[in-house]
C-alpha cells in the first residue's frame, strides 16, 4: 500500500511535528508513503491522510475522487464534520488503515459543467451575483430546470446547489435542509429570494439541473 500526507501548509503552527510522527508511524508498518504536496504527488497513493479541518478536505477531494483515493481525515481544524479523527486518535487511524480494519462512506459529488468546463464539487456549487463594479442593490433572476421541466424563476443573490455533504453548510444559513450522508439527492437553496414561495428543492442526485440566467441582468459567477 502506498499512502500519502497531506496538510495545509498555511496552519503549519497548529499541526507542529504531528506530520512527521504520521511519516514514522506508516514506516514502522513498512507502508510507503510522500508528502502530497502537487498532484503528481498523487500518483500511486491508495490512501490519503489528510490533516487539517473540512477546508483541508475539500481542497483535495474532487482530486481524490478521479483517482479513487480514500481519504482518513485527522481534525487539526476549527470544525472538523469531514474528519474521522482526532489527533490523538491518529496512531490508532494507522493501525485499521495498515490493518485494513474500516469501512469505506462514499459521499456524493456534483458534476458541474459551465463554458465547457466539467468540475467536481463535494459540498456545493454557489450561482451568484456578481459584484465587481456594480450596484451592490442588484439581484439576479435565474430559471431552474430540472430534467426539462421548469421548477421556479428566482429573483434573489443566487441559488446554491448542495450536497448532503455540504447542506450542513452554506445551504443550511441561507435555509436549506439538512440531508443525512446516504440520501440519494441534492438540495436547491435560494439566497435571499424575493418571493412569498421560493423555497429549499430537493431533487434526485440522478437529474440534471439547469440554471439559466435572465440576458440583460447583472452578470453572474460560479463559486464551487
């Protein structure tokens, strides 16, 4: 089994040593393992120990995915949903991992494509407002479409996209419900609507979902 270690570089003071002693603890049971620093790095790696909070994770997660990496998140962050482990718990993370002692919880992705571009996303893909030189006050008015059929035409700040990974996220402050891990489906979760009946959708994670923007309005970004 070849292993990789990943962290952010960026909360190194809160991490300390912990990544070196990870390196020592995977030798000792003679499974080789690299620092991931660059995808490259990725090459080979059945399994990824990740050190960090939920960032850390959704910085390698769609990555992972492709290449069917499991991921053992250890929680060196302020939340820490994502993570398995706490740092104490690391050594005993090591052992079921080299033991092959655990079980495998596949979460569901979003496959975005936009301008002919396809990305993954394991929390949630956010159609907003675009601010940049223009009137803060201006709202957006998106169509959604679900497998051809019209849903709702939204005025409001945007719409968010979730998973159930990440409907305990952005989607549940803007209003959207909690989908426990193993529900087959996504959450649509309107921002700051203007509307008397814009509500949270939840749709088969099997159908397609359409945004189209209004031609004229405001332009719009995509944060995933």
């Amino acid at each position: 089994m070849k292993a990789g270690i990943y962290y952010n570089k960026n909360n190194f003071n809160n991490i300390g040593g912990y990544p070196d002693n990870l390196r020592r603890m995977l030798a000792e049971r003679a499974v080789e393992c690299v620092f991931v620093d660059k995808l490259c790095d990725l090459d080979g790696v059945e399994v990824l120990f990740v050190l960090g909070g939920d960032g850390t994770i959704l910085n390698v997660a769609a990555e992972c995915a492709k290449r069917e990496i499991k991921i053992i998140g250890i929680n060196y962050g302020h939340l820490g949903f994502l993570t398995q482990f706490e740092p104490d718990k690391m050594e005993a993370a090591v052992g079921l991992v080299c033991g092959n002692n655990y079980a495998v919880e596949k979460r569901t992705m979003l496959e975005v494509e936009c301008d002919g571009h396809t990305y993954l996303a394991l929390n949630d893909a956010v159609i907003q407002r675009s601010t940049g030189g223009h009137d803060f006050s201006n709202t957006v008015q998106l169509r959604a479409v679900i497998d051809g059929s019209t849903v709702d035409n939204y005025l409001s700040d945007g719409i968010i996209i979730s998973t159930p990974t990440g409907s305990t996220a952005y989607s549940l402050s803007a209003g959207g419900s909690v989908l426990t891990p193993d529900i087959n489906a996504f959450i649509m979760t309107p921002i700051c609507a203007h509307s008397l009946h814009s509500r949270p959708v939840v749709f088969n994670d099997n159908s397609v979902l359409e945004i189209i923007p209004s031609v004229g309005r405001v332009p719009i970004n995509i944060v995933i």
